[in-house]
C-alpha cells in the first residue's frame, strides 16, 4: 500500500481515546435508554461490547462511508452475537447512517431497528444475524472473497463467549486458518455469562480459550476490553499480521459493572430491560465510571500510519 492509497482510504473518524472514551459514555447511556424505552432487548451483553464496537468505528480503524453503505472497499463488521443489536444501533446512528432519534424505536412494528440485526431493513447492518455460531462463517465468506476479488479490505466480527460453544465457530475458525486469511479478525466477548447461567459452568471445557484458539492457527492476543487504550492499540497491532487470522480476546463485564446486572448472578439480566428505577441507577453510575477515567486518563499513545493502516 502507498501513501497515496493510504490518504485514500475513508476513515470517517479518527478520535483520540479520550474521545472515544466519551463516545462509548454517550453509546452506553443510549443503549440504557432505548431498551427500557422498548421494554425488551439486552442491553448487559451490548454494554460489554460497547468499548470495542467504538473504537472500531471511530478509533481510525473501520474504513466505510455511511453515504455508500455498499461502497465495495469498506471494511465489514459483523456483530454475530446480533442479540447486542442495541449496540450496534447507537454506533451506526453516531456514524451518520441514521437519525438519533430512531433509537428510541426499536423493536416497535415497522422501525428497521429490529430486535436482531436484518441487514434487509438497515443499511450498514452487513449479516442478518441472532442464530449463534453464524457470524464467523459470515465473516469467512467475505474474507476469501476480498482475496479472490483482489480486494485489500478487511472483516471485522464480534462473537460471544456463549456462541463460543456453538460448533460452526470452530468449523469456521480451521477454515480461516487453512486459507490464511489475514484480512479477518475476530473479537471474543469473553462477558463469562451466557443466557442459562455463568460460561464456564454451562461449558467448563471452554477454556483454555487462547490455548484452543492457537492451538486452531490463529494469531491470539487478551486485552481489557474496557480499556479504550488498550482495545485500540490491539486492534491496530493486529493489522501487521497477514497471514493467519486473528483473534483479540477481549475481557469484559456484562452490564460494564452496574449494579443493577451485577444484582443478578446468574445471567446479569440477560435479555432483561432495567425498570426505570434500575434506570436512573444505572445511569448515575455510568456517570461516575465516565468521571472517573476522565480524572485518571493518561496522554494518547502516538500512532503512526503503519499503526493504522499496517505495512506501507
């Protein structure tokens, strides 16, 4: 790649982690609001994947233009656990593919906010998905694709940990690592809960995870997928690994720590909306978790066009 195509790719965003800080602050509260608004929805598991859905989209990593949802070198996304469609629905309002105020519809008859991703009834939704264990087949598809196309775009999926017990997960991780396919990278929302119960008590053999994932051919790395820092700089070094795919096991909380999930230790309520006095709870203590990393926030780490794009 040379500086001119670099300077050609649309990064729509590029903003520094503080800012990204406030951007999954803002995209937490909204995921809060919509799903109690709806009275349905799940919005634990969109909150622990919020921080990594942010600085993909904003961080100056996923190249598309909501003005050409089907532009053909955009970078694809596809949320495979899609029951954390609320997240993916505030960060795809903040990138400019709809109005704001559309959250505030989801899952009502007729709103293209459905309670899963259709990617039929939104533009910038790439898979229809909820079934678990589908996503990363999906994501496959795309990659061997871009290379048959001669295509330098890169795929992006988020699983979960619970999907993780699903089997075409891992039918489709040997076939990522059989035809090399460096352009793919998953993220594992490693939340520990699942719908039935805590992961490692409905699927105790799910671990040693990063063992199995490299032990499938895959470049693994952990992170604090809390930790805009953190998640940013993993999702730019992975970008140098280009012949095997990826993974980036990302250590979360379901719910991101609030009080009224953690009340709940069997799931952390999941699939369950808070009341509206869970509501004003849990808003006042995202509050204080955002005043918190403002006052503890170091400087931004400084990022290079190879840290962004990989080898030019």
């Amino acid at each position: 790649m040379n500086q001119q195509e670099v300077k050609d790719l649309r990064l729509p965003s590029s903003r520094t982690v503080a800012e990204l800080e406030d951007t999954a602050y803002r995209l937490s509260r909204n995921i809060l609001q919509m799903t109690t608004e709806a009275g349905s929805g799940h919005p634990s598991s969109s909150l622990s994947a919020i921080d990594v859905m942010t600085a993909l989209y904003f961080g100056g990593i996923l190249r598309y233009d909501p003005n050409q949802p089907e532009w053909p070198g955009r970078d694809r996304f596809i949320l495979s656990k899609g029951h954390a469609a609320p997240a993916l629905y505030a960060v795809l309002a903040e990138a400019g593919y709809f109005d704001p105020e559309l959250l505030l519809t989801l899952r009502e008859f007729g709103s293209p906010l459905e309670g899963h991703p259709n990617m039929r009834a939104q533009p910038g939704v790439e898979a229809s998905t909820g079934s678990l264990g589908q996503g990363l087949s999906i994501g496959l598809g795309h990659a061997l694709a871009a290379q048959v196309d001669n295509m330098a775009y890169r795929v992006y999926v988020l699983i979960g940990d619970g999907e993780a017990d699903e089997g075409q997960i891992w039918e489709a991780a040997l076939g990522a690592a059989k035809y090399q396919t460096g352009n793919l990278t998953a993220v594992l929302d490693y939340n520990k809960y699942q719908q039935t119960g805590a992961v490692n008590d409905v699927m105790p053999s799910l671990e040693p995870v990063a063992d199995k994932w490299e032990a499938f051919g895959w470049d693994v790395r952990e992170m604090d997928g809390h930790n805009m820092a953190e998640v940013l700089a993993a999702l730019q070094d992975v970008r140098r690994v280009t012949d095997q795919p990826q993974i980036i096991i990302a250590h979360t909380l379901k719910g991101r720590g609030l009080s009224p999930f953690e009340g709940d230790a069997v799931n952390r309520k999941h699939g369950e909306p808070l009341d509206e006095a869970e509501l004003a709870t849990a808003l006042a203590e995202l509050d204080d978790q955002h005043a918190t990393t403002v006052a503890t926030a170091l400087p931004d780490p400084d990022y290079t066009a190879e840290d962004l794009h990989g080898e030019i």
